[in-house]
C-alpha cells in the first residue's frame, strides 16, 4: 500500500454520507512547547480539553431529597498532552505514545503524519495498545498494522465542535468509517473514549484514546426511541333508562 498516497489532499474534505461536515482548515497557531508553556504559565500547556455537552435531561433526583445529580464519570486513564511541533513531534514529546511511534515507522506512515497537513489523528496511548495486543504480535503483520493505523486517520481536520451534540461517521484515511459520538458525557470515536480532544499541532488535530479504535465496533446510528404506546380509552359509560312512573288507578 502506497501511504503517501492514500491520504492526498484531494481528499481532504472527503467524509462520509451523512456524516458531520468540516470547515476549512485555520491557520494553525505557533506549536508551543512544553517547557515554554511550563515557564509561562506553572503547566505543561493552556490548552484545555474540549468540554463535552450531557444531551436530553439527566437522572431524576431523588425524590424528596433535594440531592445534586451524581458528576459524570470521568475516563479511566489521565492524559494530557501539548502542541511540540507537527503531529509526530507532539506525540514523541508527550511520551506516553511510543508503541503508536514505532507503529507508525515499521508502517512508512510517519511521512505521512509530518508532511501532510489538515489531518486528524486519534492517538492510543501505550497502554491501550497493550490491551489490544503484544507488540511483537502487532509488529508481525505489517500490512494488517498499516491498515489499523489509517483507520484512525482522517483526512481533514474534525475538531470536536463537529460532532458535540451529534452521533454519526465520518471517512477515515482509507475509505472505512470512524464513528464520533458527541451526545454522551465522554465523548468517543468508535468504541474508546476521547481522553484529550483539540491538540492542535502545526499539520493537524490530534485526539487522545484511551482503545485502539475498531472498525465497526459501534452502529454508525443511534437507536431511535420507542414511541410510547397509547393505552385504549375505556368505553364510554351508558346510562341507564329511566324507569316509567306507574300511574294511579281511580276507582269509577
């Protein structure tokens, strides 16, 4: 499989079919370092994940109690990571993305990740790769890596304000479906939950994962409601007739 040629620029805006639309692509702002942002401003950067919108209307409260609906729960695994560069430079710098690394290099994808722009990415941390599978397993299929990788590439640049409020696919680097999920409290691509949305490096977005995305993993639309079903009206009442008033007989 040619990589350089898989993800063109003649397919940039290409998304699926009632997928989410993208607006052209920003300037990208000046990639910061850690260590700048650390001097400036006492962390590792200013960006702030993108927030998440809970749609429709949450648990009841208890009834009588008053009590505050329970806080959504947060992902599992905490990442945070900054602009350093393109996109392979702020995965190297963000240090938890080395099996992701090594991938993309036995697979000739890194090129790809560093001279292209307008791409978004959806970065497993190394703990979701060992989850998925031992390295030396991942490394033995070559072809099947690569294909694994681009599904988690797209060809444009999706920020999270694309899909807050929305379920639905867009294409991925090879013409599959990755599925964005903005109405829950997490937001998610496919079946992983989004740990760090809206890392802009110089060439693209990068997305945190806490899974290695899979294909097919999730309906590419929600289920809809149940109508509720209308219980019959009850038969109207009928009154009975009223009884005759017997007359009196007079006597002749």
């Amino acid at each position: 499989m040619n990589a350089n040629r898989l993800l063109t620029a003649a397919a940039a805006a290409a998304l699926a079919a009632g997928g989410f639309g993208v607006a052209a692509a920003q300037t990208p702002q000046t990639a910061q370092t850690q260590a700048q942002a650390q001097a400036a401003t006492g962390k590792p950067t200013t960006d702030a994940p993108a927030n998440t919108r809970v749609q429709g209307t949450a648990a009841a409260v208890a009834q009588g109690t008053g009590a505050a609906p329970a806080a959504a729960a947060a992902p599992a695994q905490s990442v945070h990571i900054a602009p350093a560069g393109d996109i392979i430079q702020t995965l190297q710098a963000g240090g938890q993305f080395t099996t992701l690394i090594k991938a993309l290099n036995a697979t000739n994808l890194t090129p790809v990740l560093k001279n292209n722009k307008g791409l978004t990415i959806f970065a497993p941390t190394d703990a979701a790769f060992a989850a998925y599978m031992p390295t030396d397993k991942l490394m033995a299929d070559l072809p099947g890596l690569q294909k694994l990788l681009v599904h988690h590439i797209i060809n444009a640049e999706v920020d999270s304000s694309k899909f807050k409020g929305a379920h639905g696919p867009v294409n991925d680097g090879a013409g599959g479906k990755i599925v964005l999920d903005g109405v829950g409290a997490i937001m998610k691509a496919d079946q992983a939950d989004i740990l760090q949305a809206d890392v802009r490096a110089s060439n693209g977005l990068i997305f945190v994962v806490d899974q290695v995305l899979k294909a097919g993993s999730v309906p590419e639309t929600l289920p809809q409601a149940a109508e509720p079903v209308a219980e019959p009206a009850a038969p109207a009442k009928t009154e009975a007739p009223a009884a005759k008033k017997k007359g009196t007989k007079r006597g002749h």
